[in-house]
C-alpha cells in the first residue's frame, strides 16, 4: 500500500471514531492509539508509523464496538447535523 493510501485510511479511521462518538455521545478510549503520537496530518512519518496507527486504532475502535450494544439512531438526522457541524 501506498504511503498516500495509508494517509487516507487513517484518515477514515479517525473519522469512522468521531462519527460513532458524535452518534452515540459517548468517547471510544484510545489510549494506546494517542501514545503513538501521530495523526493523519503527521505526512512526515513513514509509512510504517501509519500503519501501526491504523493497526492500534481500528483495534480500539472494534474493542470498544464489542462491549457497546447495539445503537438505534436515524441516520439521515444524525448526518445532516454532522455535515452543518463540520
């Protein structure tokens, strides 16, 4: 994979957090994943950097997914106010 499509999937995946966070009003802890000190915006890292981000990350967010139950929302409301916020 390239370095600019690893930027984009952890990119998605800070998203994919902040969405289910924003639906749910409740935060997914990430500890290990804020440890690493990077983010999609980090360009200089290398491409190994962001994958093990994206490997921590999208761990957390399964992790945390598994002990949630299940969550019943609307999401035509739920976007729209997420795209007017954004």
């Amino acid at each position: 994979m390239q370095k600019e499509e690893l930027l984009h999937l952890h990119m998605l995946f800070i998203h994919v957090k902040k969405y289910y966070e924003t639906l749910t009003n409740a935060e997914i802890p990430t500890e290990r994943y804020n440890s690493l000190d990077i983010s999609p915006v980090h360009i200089h890292k290398n491409k190994k950097c962001h994958m093990e981000a994206i490997l921590v990350l999208g761990g957390e967010i399964v992790s945390h997914l598994k002990n949630e139950s299940p969550v019943d929302f609307q999401p035509d409301h739920v976007l729209a106010n997420a795209v007017i916020e954004s």
